[in-house]
C-alpha cells in the first residue's frame, strides 16, 4: 500500500443503475418518466442566453423557489431546493440528525438513507416491513433521534395511508420526520398539508420522476420556515452555489405547466393500472404500487433468470440481489408502447419457458 | 427551545458574495470573468433537445470527461469532474484526508477550507503567510494528515513559483497535496505537469473563472487513476448524478475553444497589469497578483470607508473584516471599461477625501 492510502476512505462499491448508450433500448430500469417534460421548458431553453453563465447563479435559487411556492401554495420562505432530492436527503441528514438516538427508516427502503446515516456518523435502527411490505406504523414509536421513509415506498411502490403518515408524526413532535415523496404524484396525497400543523415535518420531492426532470437534477423540501432557514444555514456554509442557471430557468418552466403535469401524471397511472392486470394474467403477484414502477415477481421464472431474458431483448428492468427481494424485478411504467412490447416479450418467453418445465 | 430543535446543527452564519438585481451595478466582487463563454456555448445551447432532459445524465459524465482529458492531454481516467471547485473539494477532503494527523493549509487562504475540515471532522491546522502574505514552503514540512492550498492564494492573489509547490509535493509523498488552481489561468504555471511524477498530487481547476462559466457550476480535478479511481468511488457511494445534463453539454462546449479561451485571459491579464500601474498612482499598494483581481490597501484612506463609498457608487468589491487583511478590498478584473470607471471613482473620491484632510 502506498502513503497516501492509509488515509483513503474505501466505501462499499456501489454502480449507479446503468444508462445504455445504445437506441432502441426499452429502459424500464431507473423509474424515469417515459415522456419529455413541459413544453414551456423548450421555450425556457430557447430564450436562456449563455452571456449570463458567466456570473454566479442566486445563490437562494430565488426564481425556482419562488415557482415552486407559488405552484404548492407555500411562501418561499417553506422551500428549499438542491441537486436532486439526493442532495436535499443528504443535506437534511446532516442538518436535522444530530442526536445520540438511532433515526428510524424501513429496511427494505431507499438504498441511500444508511449511506448518507454512515457518511455523517449519525446511528441508525432499521425498522423492519411486514411480510406484505408495510411499513408499520407502531415500529416507529420508539426513541429515536429522526425518522425518514418514502411514502410512497421503494422498490415496493406501496403508499401509507395519510392517516397513519400523521400518526408517525405526531408522535414523534422531539425529532425531524422526513416524508421522501419522490413518487407521491402517481396515486398519492402528499404530506405536505400537514406543514402548518407540525412544525417537525420535513416533505422532500423531485423533478426527476413526474416532471420529466432528472436530468436537470432538480429536488426540493417543504417544511415551515424554521426547518427551512435551517437547511439553507447548512447549505450555504459550505457550498453556497449548487443549483445552475438552467437547472433555475428550466425548474420553473416545467413547474408552471399545472395542466400537462397532471396529464402526465394521469398517462402514467392509466398505463400503470393495465400493466397490473397484464402481469396478473401472465403470472405475476406485486403489491399495490402507487408509484410509477411495479415491483413484481412470477409464479415459476426466477426474477434473475427474467432479468436476463430482459435484458438480452433490450429491455431493462431492475434486479436487486438483496434478502427479501430477491424474487422481485422493478419495473419502470414506460409508455403504453414500450409495456406493449414489454408484455410481448413475456408472454412469448414466459409460455416457451412453461414448455421447458414440462418437458423436464 | 422546540424538542426537534435541540438536534439541530448550527453552523457559523455565512452570507455568500451578493447578486445584485439592478442593471448598471458594476459587480468586481466575485471573481467573475467579465466576458461571456465561448460562443461554442450559445450553438450546444441552441441543439439541446429537452426531452433528453427526463432521462438520468450520465453518472460518469463522460461527454465533460473526455473533453477536459483532450483539451488538458491527460486519459479520462484521471479527471474527476463535480458542482464546482466547491463540491470537488469538498469531495476530495471526504476521500482522502482521513487521518488522525492534522491536515495543513495557510491561515489566510480559501474560506471553505476549515468549514469542511470541521464538517467532516478533519483536524487541521493553519501555517500562517509571511508578513507579505507568502506561503512559507517550510511550513508544509512537519507531520501531516494532508494539504491543500491555492494556487494562486486567494484572497491575496499571490502565486507561488512550480518549484516550490513541488518541493511540498515531493517533501510529502505520504499524504495527499491537493493544489487549488482556481485562478492558474491568469498567468500561472499549473501544477498538472507533474501528476506523471507523484502519484499524491491532485490539481484542482473550475469553469467559473479564466472559461467564463460560473453560472453552469463546474469544477474539476486532475491526478493519477488510483487518485481519481477513489474520488469517484466515493461520490458515486452517496449521490452517483451531481452533474446536470446542461453542465455536461455546455462545459464541453466552453472546453472546446481554445483560441477563445487564451484570448480571454490574455484580455484579463492586460487589463489587470493595467489596474497595478494605476492603482500605484492612485496611492494603492498590493502583493503582486497572479489571478483575476487584485488584493490592494490604500495609503490612506480606510478599506472600509472606501468599500462603502464605491458600493453607494455602484461598484461592487469585496471587503473581508477579519484580522491581518481589515486593510485591504479585493478588487476583480473587470472589461476596460468597468475598471475605467473604477478608476475615474477612486479618483474623485481620494482627491475629495484628502482635501477632507488637509482642512482637518
């Protein structure tokens, strides 16, 4: 080992889900959105002019928040945003779990939360799911220092009813509770009404998912302004310049189109409630899913076995060799196209395959 | 005090350089470039297509990579690329300074240095500049966790000779010396040549300065593979896609034009001699800057009254009240005509100040 080794944080590796550069792939694997974003963000594109690039961005990214404000019917002073909601998770941690106790999430659950939880020293207790995938809202009224889930859940897409949201965090009125609602928009109601009762919620979403924005890496929280003033103190005391002019100027064109968000988001559940009767009939149980992606697992195919066939036909899903889950594939609600083909695929696989069965 | 409050992390305030909203303000008080990015950046602006936008960009940002690897002759294996100098440092502060030793810098240096030592719980200590604000090379020869300087410093401007910086190199083969080039490109010589010779070298550069592209947030650094390989080891660990698609598409834009980019700093550099020989008549002093501003103290009037003064006339420097530099503002390079401006001012103001004086 050389030197300067010694020193070298070594974290477990990790390989981001994989963005094939070849076309014609159908890519069902990253819970991106099968349609383009808002057209007022090619306008938005088309009149940004370069000679303004030379400057800093708002470092409070004023023209984003305030769109955001005005869109969730909040003051700017109840939103903060960052590079993805990854970096308004991380940047919460970091501001919010500061105790001695364990913060509470899920054990199947965003695969983030114990890296962030491990990065920034903060101790942590997983709560385990039911044999159903639930959350269980009595696991969480422990002591704790902080508690995050997403609502609704990843990979299982399964949503907690707003009632027993609450109850979470009602209980828990000494720690920062974080509702991560990256899939809220598909089938959910959002947490975020529940901001002028608890003064200790923080409701985390992105545009990477019904905005058709991942690529802007645009995440934002609500909370009331205290929570707010908080994260933004953290923030600028070590990188106060995060978010770029375009990820501002193209942030608030797809924000203020309120009516082809919620046709995408409309396309997207249509699309969704199909694929659930299309993979009953070829053989597949999954939860509920309120999100836009189906976890899913067959009768007789191994998940990994399908995941490979997939994936051989230009058909990318998402396989997690992880305990638990093992027996499941993620897959991303793509247009009616792409399942169309998705379900071709299947059912032509799927019968060849039952034939193998028997003839062994 | 509310019960969630008491977890709360509670940064020193810090109130990052203003963005003035009027037009006609004269803003020499972030280190900006005066002159807009390469006018490669309008065309890949004018052939963006936004629906790439909802796809993940690229984790590894490969199209920025391998256009800084060209444009510097180095392999993409050994550029790391992230949201400015800021996130790159910071970054490289997480990797590679995880010792039990204290990390060294200069007691006046980049102010984000301590803030992420103490965020990431890394001991340091600060080797103070000599009486005319030289980093002392002598200083970096004790026990070390690891080192990090400007080069230029900031906010002096003062550059220190490739020899030197290379005998801390090679004095400190068992930690690694992380070399901040923000402003290497107005008439320093980088520290990037000698990468093939010690391995623990890492050379920090942004797009913020000498290319113009504060706004799009792009930093970078240069090193061997096994330096990079860990960088990138790290990010992807906890937030694998920092970088936007916009960033990727315009930095490799504003990379591609050579010609544009040496003209640019050519200008800066004119201009900047020209300010020494007339802030001299005008009764300044300064160290000898090799980066885009000046770092200068007036014979008699107080940095304070005057940064007050320029400010009420639209002119916008920066003053930092902090022990040993109360004395001095830090004056950016603007176009000819904005330090033109400034100049007629000080003029003005110093002779209208002395008159002052002498009726005393």
């Amino acid at each position: 080992m050389r030197g300067w080794e010694k020193n070298v944080r070594r974290p477990a590796p990790y390989v981001p889900g994989e963005q094939p550069k070849e076309k014609n792939i159908i890519k069902l694997n990253t819970n991106e959105n099968p349609y383009p974003p808002a057209p007022g963000v090619r306008e938005a594109l088309r009149t940004m002019d370069p000679a303004d690039f030379r400057k800093y961005p708002d470092p409070a990214a004023g023209l984003l928040v305030e769109a955001i404000a005005a869109d969730r019917g909040f003051s700017p002073e109840e939103v903060f945003v960052g590079v993805g909601s990854d970096d308004v998770l991380a940047m919460a941690f970091l501001t919010f779990f500061n105790s001695s106790k364990p913060i509470l999430f899920p054990d199947i659950t965003y695969s983030f939360y114990d890296v962030w939880a491990e990065l920034f020293h903060i101790p942590y207790e997983c709560q385990p799911l039911d044999p159903d995938f639930r959350i269980r809202k009595e696991d969480y009224r422990k002591e704790n220092g902080g508690i995050v889930f997403p609502n609704p859940n990843a990979p299982t897409g399964l949503l907690l009813p707003l009632e027993e949201v609450e109850e979470i965090i009602r209980e828990n009125q000494d720690c920062v509770v974080i509702v991560d609602e990256a899939y809220i928009d598909f089938g959910g109601r959002s947490a975020a009404e529940l901001i002028p009762r608890y003064e200790n919620l923080l409701v985390v979403q992105t545009f990477s998912k019904s905005r058709s924005m991942a690529g802007m890496r645009i995440g934002y929280a609500l909370g009331n302004r205290e929570l707010i003033r908080c994260l933004n103190d953290v923030k600028y005391s070590f990188n106060s310049y995060t978010m770029n002019e375009a990820a501002l100027r193209l942030g608030k064109a797809a924000v203020e189109d309120r009516a082809y968000f919620r046709d995408t988001c409309e396309k997207i559940i249509s699309t969704r409630e199909k694929a659930k009767r299309r993979l009953t009939e070829l053989g597949f149980d999954f939860p509920d899913s309120m999100a836009n992606f189906l976890f899913a697992r067959h009768r007789t195919c191994p998940a990994e076995t399908l995941f490979q066939a997939l994936r051989e036909a230009g058909i990318y899903v998402r396989y997690f060799k992880k305990p638990r889950i093992s027996d499941y594939l993620r897959i991303t609600v793509g247009t009616e196209e792409e399942m169309e083909r998705l379900f071709a695929f299947l059912e032509s696989y799927l019968s060849a395959d039952s034939e193998r069965e028997e003839k062994r």
